[in-house]
C-alpha cells in the first residue's frame, strides 16, 4: 500500500494523530522536501514521534517512481510531504501510477500552504485565478506576466508561488527573493507593454507562513523594492479588484505601506489596444492617401472604392469592439490596413510614413 502523507505549513508538529498512527504502522516511511522546505529538525522531529528513521529521497526519485511502486506492492509505504500531499503534480501523478498497478492508496490531508496564503491575507478564495510559479530564469517572468494579465481581465487575483530549491549534496538553499520577482515583472513589462505592471503596482509579499517569524507585507512596488524580506520560502498575491472586507483585512491582518488599490482598472484586452491604437492610423493613412491622389489628381473609381472600403473596415473593427466581437475587431482592422499596402504598392506611395 502507498500512502501520501501531509505534514501541513508548520513542521513535524503539523502531523495530525491520524497521520503520526500511519507512519508508526508502515514499514518504509519517505519524505521529499523538494515541493518545498522541511529542516533537519524537522527530520529529527519526524523520527522522534514515529520511532523510527524517515529516508529523504530526492525529486528523481519521486518523479521516477518506480521503487516506490514495486515496494508498495509488498510493503506499507509513505511518502511524506510538506502541505497538502495532493496539491503537487508529481505526487498525484505517482498516485495515479501506484492505482493503475493495483495497488491501494490513502492520503492524510494536512494544513495546504496555498490556501494558507490566501487566507492569512484575508483574500477571498474564490476570486483567485491560476496560480503560477515564477522561476529564476528570465524568460519564467513572461508566463508569471501573461497569467497576471489573463486573472486581471477576469477580475482575479494572482498567487505567485516563488522558486524553491535545495542542494541535496550541500543542503544548501536557495528561494527566489520578491524584490527579484518583482524587478522581473517590471523587465517584463518594458517588453510587453500591456500595462499590467508598474511601480503603482499594489502586491502582498507572505514569507514563511506556518512559523514563528511569518510575516505579510503590502503596498506598492516602489514601496516594497527597498524590504529585506528574508529567507523564504516567499509568495507573492497581485490582486484585482478588492471587495471592501478584503481592503478592510489588508489594512488590519498585514503590514499594509500603501493604501489598497484595484491593478485591474488600467487592464484592457489585447484586441481593444490593437484597435486603440491601429485604428487610427488607419484612418490617417486613408486621409493621406487620398490627398496625395487628389493632388496628383487621380481619379481612378476603383482606387477610390478600395479607400472607402478600407474606412468600412475601420468602422468594423470598432463596431465590433463595442460588441465584445474582438476576433472580429482584429481581422477587419487587419483587412483595412491590408487594402491600404495593397494600394500603396501599386501607387508606388506611403501613407504610413510620418
């Protein structure tokens, strides 16, 4: 038998009873810390209350999982895991494994650090939209960056879980700070430019929930960029449009710099941008071309039927814009633009020019 076992956000004495009468009884107790940190005392703690030693394994380990299954078939195995043992792909994914193989699974829920997060925050859950990791790595920033902007155009809020990793030679740790987060958003934004982030930006930073020096912190970007916010592990909320009650908690429940503020009111849809700024210039590219016709006086009916159904086009796209219509919008402005190179080209002229 396979049994996934959660010791919650608070360390070994988040095990519940339940769980503590679990690992006694099973003959191979794991534990990863990968999905995010368990101390040595933690360890120590673990084996203390089971009466016996726990094995760390590594990611690999876990992700292969084949000894895990070939060990379940005979023997009461454990594999123990930091919050909620479900909340993680790779453990349901070796669940899912271990069922297929015939092999009987149980789970001791604990204490998930997500909702944790979301809770000590006084955010309402279910206005949370996907959670995102955001990774080291600059190119991570741009998915953390297209998710906040995805939750902002529904009115959701975004957790941000931070990266966490452990040297398993050293044992070394590395989390991934908020002020780098941060700045990695605001480079995200320079390359972007959908008017998602700025240092107006109003965030929740949450480290290291669960213990005694768990701390939250919130206000604008420029107000959090000069924080030492410590060792992790960190998260990190861009709300949306905040209910009274959530401005109310924020104020009251974190160390609250700025006054709450809605990031969502600046967003607007991709579509509506293009067409904002496209449709314009469109136009002015119509003005211009039948001027430069007009003075070189060309009266070529169908030259001057291809311009007035390019400004057809124009009216489309905004038509439709207004309807929520946004494929629509962004095709008709694509068409009217498309008639005016057409006739560029053959005019041998540019109106796009400044």
């Amino acid at each position: 038998m396979l049994w996934l076992v959660g010791v919650g956000i608070s360390g070994y004495k988040g095990l519940s009873l339940e769980a503590v009468e679990v690992l006694k009884n099973c003959d191979v107790v794991l534990i990863e810390r990968f999905t995010s940190s368990l101390s040595e005392n933690d360890l120590v703690g673990i084996n203390t209350t089971i009466g016996k030693s726990v094995k760390s394994v590594q990611r690999w380990y876990v992700e292969d999982g084949r000894e895990i299954i070939d060990q379940a078939k005979e023997k009461q195995i454990a594999l123990v895991t930091y919050g909620d043992p479900l909340l993680a792909t790779t453990h349901t994914e070796l669940r899912t494994r271990a069922a297929k193989a015939s092999i009987k699974t149980g789970v001791i829920h604990a204490a998930s650090g997500i909702a944790s997060i979301m809770g000590e925050c006084g955010l309402h859950m279910y206005k949370f939209g996907r959670t995102v990791t955001m990774m080291s790595e600059p190119k991570s920033a741009i998915s953390v960056y297209n998710t906040i902007f995805d939750n902002l155009l529904l009115g959701s809020h975004t957790l941000i879980l931070t990266e966490y990793n452990r040297d398993e030679k050293t044992g070394t740790l590395f989390f991934l700070d908020p002020v780098a987060l941060l700045r990695m958003l605001l480079e995200a934004e320079n390359d972007m430019r959908h008017h998602v982030i700025s240092h107006e930006t109003f965030v929740v930073v949450a480290s290291r929930l669960g213990t005694n020096d768990s701390r939250i912190v919130s206000g604008k970007i420029k107000s959090l960029a000069g924080i030492g916010f410590g060792t992790g592990p960190h998260s990190v909320i861009v709300p949306a449009r905040l209910h009274f009650t959530e401005e109310e908690a924020l104020e009251a429940l974190t160390v609250c710099l700025d006054s709450p503020s809605d990031n969502s009111k600046s967003i607007s849809n991709i579509s509506l941008q293009m067409i904002e700024r496209y449709a314009p210039k469109a136009r002015e590219a119509v003005r211009q071309m039948r001027e430069i016709l007009r003075q070189d006086r060309d009266e070529s009916k169908g030259v001057h039927e291809a311009l007035d159904n390019a400004e057809y086009y124009i009216d489309d796209a905004e038509r439709f814009l207004r309807q929520g219509r946004h494929e629509l919008a962004v095709l008709s402005i694509g068409y009217a633009e498309g008639l005016v190179d057409a006739l560029r080209f053959q005019k041998g002229i540019n109106p796009w020019s400044p």
